[in-house]
C-alpha cells in the first residue's frame, strides 16, 4: 500500500531521497533552497498534479507514474536512468527531460523539451506533442501513433521504430536508422532518411528537397512527394510513388515506380554504379 503525501511543499536537496510506495499528490517542488533530485533513488513511486520546478527529481526511479504534472522550464533532465515509467496528461518543459530510461509510456502529454529521449530502450508514445531540437538519439524499441513532433535532428541513430498516423515536421530525420516503419503519416522536411537501413514508408507524404540518400533496403509503398527533388541518391530503392518526383538522382540499386518524373539525373562522375530502374507513367526513363 501506497503511503500518500499530500499538498506539501518541498525545496530542499533530496527531499524524498529513497522513498518506496509513495504517492504525492498536488505538491510543489520549488522553493528558494533550490533543492535538486527530490525523489532520486526511489522505487514505485506517484506523482499526481505536481508542480516540479527543480533539477533531476527522477534519478533512477524504478516504477514512476506522473499524472497531471507540471514540470517547468527549470526541471532540467527530470527522468535520468528510470525504468518501468508512465507519463499521463503531464507538461515537460526542461532542457533533456528524459533519457536512459526503459520501458516509457507517454499518453496524452506535452513536451518541449531539446534533447528529448537519449538513448532509451523502449518508448510508448501516443496521442501526443513533442517539439525537441534532437530528439530521441540512438533510443531503440519506439512505438509511435498519433504523434505530433517538431524539430530538427530526429530519431538519429534508432533502431526498431514504428510510427502510425502521426505527423513529423523535421529535416535530417531517422539519419543512420534501422529497421523503421512509418505508416500513414506525413514527414515534412529536408534530407530524410540518409544512410538508413530498413527503413520502410508506407501511405505516408513527404515533403522536402533531397530525400532518402545513401539509403540500404530502402522501401516507399504507395507514398506521395512534394518538393522533393534530388531523390534516393546512391540508395538500394524499391518504390511506388503515387504522383510526381521532381526529380530522381544517381539511384544505386532497386526500381522506383512514379506516376511521373520532373528529371532523371545520372551523371558520370559518380561514384557508385547507377543500375535502378525508373519507371514514370509505366514506361522506363
């Protein structure tokens, strides 16, 4: 049974250091001691609509459910090599606020937060909005749908990942990812996708210059483009297209099926030996 602590205030250093089958319930964590890593240590813990407006309070936390939670600009790194945590309807607004942990849910949450979920291993995400400059850094195990992001570097790095029916507006995305399948969603932004492997687009739109180079099992299933010039450039490409590519250049290996193609480029500096086949409107270019 959970031991419940309610409405306090805390703001001194380690306030809840060690603490095990405790819920706090409306607390602040604020004050002018300026106390970090309040509950550091700690084992199934809850927090329920608490405002956290201190550095690191979940530090190697096994079992963390935060429902209904504040954690401001001034939570830096709030949840640092945690395992088996649920995050619900919370706010997380401090600079790096997960990373290294295992086993994440985030249900229903909002974050902006710049170097968002570092190296975890395995990350629930739905019906949610992160906005993070490089977000998710060599994390494996990733589960997405119906999430909304925005940013620059993401999902560098990563391996196992699965996004349904979200929108991601970001450029260099999934930069030397494997074994990444998104469905259903747009990507908006330039240079996705280099030197992946395994990365698979299906029914998804994409949007922006020089997509999807140096790229190994490449595959796009009935996909759309917009502004994407430059395309698979030195890839390994099997892929329909429904409408137009601006343009194709030097693809390395595959068949690439569109409705129609701007250009063609195959130039005779390059490096690599162009053998795939382009295909607009069923005849080969």
């Amino acid at each position: 049974m959970q031991n419940i602590i309610e409405n306090k205030q805390f703001s001194e250093e380690r306030a809840l250091y060690g603490r095990s089958d405790l819920c706090v319930r409306g607390c602040r964590f604020a004050g002018e001691e300026d106390g970090e890593s309040a509950l550091k240590e700690s084992r199934n813990i809850a927090a329920e609509n608490c405002f956290m407006d201190l550095r690191y309070p979940f530090w190697h936390v096994r079992g963390l459910r935060a429902v209904g939670c504040e954690l401001t600009a001034n939570c830096r790194a709030a949840m640092w090599y945690d395992a088996g945590v649920r995050i619900e309807n919370c706010t997380m607004n401090g600079i790096k606020a997960l990373r290294e942990c295992a086993d994440v849910q985030i249900l229903h949450t909002q974050a902006n937060s710049p170097e968002f979920g570092w190296r975890c291993r395995g990350i629930a995400i739905e019906c949610s909005e992160i906005k993070s400059e490089y977000a998710f850094f060599e994390s494996r195990n990733i589960a997405a749908k119906n999430l909304r992001f925005e940013g620059k570097y993401s999902f560098q790095y990563t391996k196992n990942v699965r996004i349904e029916n979200s929108f991601l507006k970001t450029k260099d995305a999934f930069w030397h990812a494997k074994n990444v399948t998104v469905t259903g969603s747009e990507l908006d932004g330039e240079y996705l996708g280099w030197y992946s492997e395994g990365l698979t687009l299906v029914r998804c739109h994409i949007k922006g210059t020089q997509p999807l180079c140096y790229c190994k099992n490449l595959r796009l299933i009935d996909c759309t483009m917009e502004n994407c010039d430059l395309a698979f450039e030195y890839s390994d490409v099997r892929a329909t297209v429904k409408g137009g590519i601006d343009s194709v250049k030097n693809p390395r290996r595959g068949k690439i099926c569109a409705d129609a193609v701007g250009e063609v480029i195959r130039t005779q500096n390059s490096v690599y030996p162009v053998r795939a086949k382009v295909v607009a409107g069923g005849k080969q270019l």
